[in-house]
C-alpha cells in the first residue's frame, strides 16, 4: 500500500488480511508475529523497518480497523515508548535486536527518569553510570515509574560525566530490570491505588551494547523520548479506574442527572468539547510536521492541553452530579468514578513533565520569550550547589 493510496482501498486490504488472519481463540503469539510480518504493527515507519511507509492519519484508519474487530497489535508507532525511542535513536544492531520483541509485545518496558531531587529540572539527575568493561555500572534512586514490577528494561537516563554542564553528561541506556540490584517499592496514592513505584539501583549493570546514542548525548534521545510521551498523553488519558471501563461522557452524564436543558450546564459542557476539539486539530498537525521543533512544541501544548480538560472535565461533572460526588467506595459508583477523576486528573498535570515545563517551552519557543536566568548552565555539575 502506497504512502498516497486512497483510504477506502487501504481500510479493505485491513479488513481483508484480518478476516484471513483473526479471530478471538487465534494464538495471541502466533497472531501479534503475524501482525508484525504483514506491516500492521507499525504501518507508518519504513518497510525496511517492520512498517509500511503509510502517513499517521492511514496508521490511524488501520489501528481503527483492528479495534472495531478487536484484534491486537497495531498502533504501536504511537503508543510504544520503547520501540519509537529505538527506532528513531537507535543502531541498526539494536533495531534488528530490541524491536522485533518490543512489537510482538514480548517485552515491557517502564520509564526511569524522575528522581527524588530531579523532577521538573530533570537535568539535575544524581543517578550515576560507570564503565566497567563492555558494561555500564549504576547507582541511584528513581521515582514515579510505572509498570516497573512487570517490566524487562528500563528506559534509563543516568550521570556518566560530572566534569560538564549537567545537560552533557547524561546518557540513555535500556536497563534491564529483572536482575540484582534492581530494588521497587510501591507509592500510594491519593486514589487509593499503587500505580507509580521507587526503583533503586544498587550496582545493577547495562551492557554497552544497550546504550542509546553516543555518551553524554542523552538529553537528545530523551527529548525524542519525552516528545513521544507527550504525544500519547495528548491523544489519550485514563478517566477511570478500570482502564477498559467506558465513560459515557458529559452530555449522557447531564441527561441521567437530568439538568441537560440547564443552561449553564450546556455552557460549561459546550467549553470543554471545544478545548477537546482544538487538541485534537492540534495534535494532527504535529503529527504531520515535518518540523521536529514544531511538532515537539505543538506536542507540549497538546499534553497541558490534555491537562486542561481532564481538570475542567471533572470540575463540570462534579458540578452536574453534585453531592453524590462526595461519596466514594463501590457502593456510590457514580460519586466515586468523579472522585476518581478529579484526583487522577493530577497525573496528567506531572507525568511527561509537569504543566509548568509545558508553559516553559511554549512560552521560549512559540512565545519567543527569553530563558529564565541560569548562573550555572555552563559551569560543571560537580560545581553545581545541591
């Protein structure tokens, strides 16, 4: 199918190859390799490289046609972190090695990069990385890692030179997580739940065959990193507990509530269909730049955007339910799901960098505004005060 092949043509051919290929008792394993071969997984990357050149919008229209037969495997050009980081940063030994599990979804992955003194100004990373042989040896604390209990790397940034400014002495490695040294603890939270966990990294090691891009150079890769994660928070954002559960929306929740025809209700519904609206138009044009300093900052927008409207989603659904929002526990479904909202709606305001460094790069790089003063951007990290 070529990059420009219409779109009624491309939605047959899906349709077609998965009523050939699927059905809900096929072996997961043996479907999600042919999902692989035939170019779904990825179809907007390379054909060289486990896709089929298509543009996002067609990779959309096919992850469209596997979700309406609910059939697995596409999508993960947008949605795989770990694989989009390799592809676009890594060797081609490491594409040819990472990626073919990472898209049979062989292989999980979670995120070490915050810690405890190193969140907004991530830069400022205490995690420390030394060469030892054909391997790296590392120490350090990090935090607000999901799925760190289930998965097999860790996409890694870590101190490998103090001696220069703190953005160059970074590097990004993928660390696996299922070896001694690798210590998680689980952190509640305030819904109750233990989604996020501190890793502790005690001598663990990662092979240097494992380090993406040159040493020193991991700021870079992780702003592809970060960049892809913005992207896929932007799209998409979890508003309930259970993560297939499906919302049933503002509009429906009025009608139950019965104060649909309430004029300010329809007001404030109306404003966040509209907020809803121009991300939506904002990520498609990021995702079809060419610019990948616009679509980075059109990204940044799109994930505080997303900020934005889960809060002001669950302030109007608080307003439209009223009191039965104060009640929780499974007993008060509907109080407890706007609960859940309300306070999960935090996640999305920290995780992929908080909405006060989306303000900061939209504010330098759309804005034009002018850095904010830093007396020691060029002076060694090992100089700087802590």
């Amino acid at each position: 199918m070529s990059n420009g092949g219409d779109d009624e043509v491309l939605r047959a051919e899906v349709r077609d190859w998965l009523a050939a290929n699927w059905s809900p008792d096929v072996d997961r394993a043996t479907f999600a390799a042919a999902v692989l071969d035939a170019g779904w997984t990825v179809p907007s990357w390379e054909p060289d490289r486990y896709g089929r050149g298509l543009t996002d919008r067609q990779s959309r229209l096919v992850a469209a046609e596997f979700a309406a037969v609910g059939a697995p495997g596409s999508g993960r050009d947008r949605s795989d972190l770990f694989a989009c980081t390799i592809h676009d940063c890594g060797s081609e030994e490491q594409q040819r090695r990472l990626l073919p599990p990472a898209l049979r979804g062989e292989s999980k992955w979670c995120l070490l990069y915050s810690e405890p003194g190193a969140g907004s100004d991530l830069a400022g990373l205490r995690t420390r990385a030394e060469r030892d042989g054909d391997d790296w040896v590392v120490n350090g604390q990090k935090v607000w890692t999901s799925f760190a209990t289930t998965a097999d790397y860790g996409m890694l940034v870590a101190r490998t030179d103090q001696d220069v400014p703190k953005h160059n002495g970074i590097t990004f490695f993928m660390l696996p997580m299922r070896q001694p040294g690798v210590e998680i603890r689980p952190v509640h939270q305030i819904t109750g739940e233990s989604e996020f966990n501190e890793v502790f990294l005690t001598d663990a090691r990662v092979p240097d065959a494992n380090r993406i891009g040159e040493p020193g150079a991991g700021w870079s890769v992780l702003q592809v990193a970060l960049s892809y994660e913005r992207r896929l928070m932007g799209d998409v954002a979890r508003t309930s507990r259970g993560r297939r559960e499906k919302t049933s929306g503002l509009v429906e929740s009025a009608r139950e509530a019965g104060c649909l025809g309430d004029s300010h209700i329809r007001q404030q519904i109306a404003r966040v269909q509209a907020l809803s609206t121009v991300n939506r138009w904002n990520n498609q044009r990021a995702k079809t730049s060419a610019d990948r300093t616009e679509a980075a900052t059109l990204l940044a927008l799109g994930k505080i955007a997303m900020s934005r409207i889960l809060h002001e989603t669950a302030r109007v659904e608080t307003e439209i339910v009223g009191a039965e929002s104060m009640l929780s526990g499974p007993e008060n479904p509907v109080g407890d799901a706007v609960t859940f909202r309300a306070l999960n709606a935090y996640f999305t305001s920290i995780g992929g960098g908080t909405d006060q460094i989306q303000r900061n790069i939209i504010g330098e790089r759309v804005l034009g505004l002018p850095k904010e003063p830093d007396p020691y951007r060029d002076a060694p990290f090992r100089d700087l005060p802590h």
